[in-house]
C-alpha cells in the first residue's frame, strides 16, 4: 500500500487502511500469479464516476440513513469503514473516493463491453448484477413479476457480506443500483 506500507494489496484499494489509489502508485508491486512486475502500458478505460458530488452526497446519506423501521442501516463496523473512505461528519462533500475503473484489457474473462473490441467489464461491475439476474431467474421459473416485486415498497433488500468486500457492496453496488434507477439494500 502506498499509505501505511502493507503487504501484498489489491492494485485500487488498501484492505488495512481503506486507502484508494492508482495501480501505479502501489510499492513494489507484483502479479500475484506469476511473480513478475508489472509493466505500464497505455490503455482507454471507462470509469464511474463515484468522485461525482452527486454520488458522494448519496453515498454520505445512504451509509448513514436508517431503515423503514428506524434502525441502522448498517453495523458499527461496517459504517466506519464507509467513513473512511467518504470522510467524516465534518467533511460533507467526503471526496475520498476516487472515480472506479470499470473495464479491463484483453485478456480477461465475463462480460465485453458492447462496441469496445478487447475490453471487458471489471468483474467487481457485473457479478454483483448477478445477483439480481438470479432473482430474476428465479421469479421467470416461479411465475412471479420480476418488476412488481422489485417495484413493491414492501420488498426490503438485506444484503450479507464479508468484511472485505466492504469496500463494494457498501460503495459500489448501492451506487450503481441508485445511479441505473434500481432500489438499494434496505440494510
């Protein structure tokens, strides 16, 4: 990491400091496959924009909202995490995110980006869709409508995650689902 110095870190972000960072910027780094050191090559690559104001101020508000029946979205834990990487209460623009690569160079493996010859969506983008694509297999197989059930304000969301993948599900995926129009997890 290039905050606090851990070993052996994802290439975006710190699992001991929540620091976010550029690839480039890790020390020494390494492929976790082979050993050898990376080299840097020049690429286009499509972004999200989580540094986005907008984006900031509802994952400030989301992370600290409380559900239908006035309880904590989130655990202690889970919420300080957040913090870390949005800023605290005195910080309410937050401005620590910085903007998600979501693609991937050629090769890679799940999803091509439709009309991006060689490139691919990170798998941190499409595999949580998965989960609603499951649902949505589910309730085509049972007779039920996908839409109404996930149009119905009733219908709350409980998502069950470890603790390092934080960083996306309590991010990422509520982001994306509120950005694309669809509901967030209730907790």
């Amino acid at each position: 990491c290039p905050r606090c110095g851990a070993k052996d870190q994802y290439g975006d972000a710190c699992e001991v400091c929540s620091a976010v960072y550029s690839p480039t910027e890790l020390k020494n780094p390494y492929s976790a496959l082979t050993g050898a050191t990376p080299e840097l090559r020049s690429s286009e690559h499509y972004f999200f924009r989580l540094s986005d104001p907008r984006c900031l101020a509802f994952l400030q508000e989301w992370t600290r909202s409380k559900d239908r029946h006035g309880q904590p979205r989130r655990q202690p834990e889970v919420l300080a995490k957040a913090r870390e990487c949005l800023g605290g209460d005195d910080d309410a623009a937050g401005g620590k995110l910085a903007d998600w690569d979501i693609s991937r160079d050629a090769p890679y493996f799940g999803i091509e980006i439709p009309d991006a010859p060689g490139k691919y969506f990170y798998v941190w983008l499409d595999a949580p869709v998965g989960y609603l694509a499951s649902l949505k297999a589910w309730c085509a197989k049972t007779g039920e409508d996908f839409d109404a059930l996930m149009s119905d304000p009733s219908l709350e969301q409980v998502h069950f995650i470890g603790k390092d993948i934080i960083y996306f599900h309590v991010l990422f995926w509520p982001a994306m689902l509120h950005f694309a129009g669809g509901k967030t997890p209730e907790r």
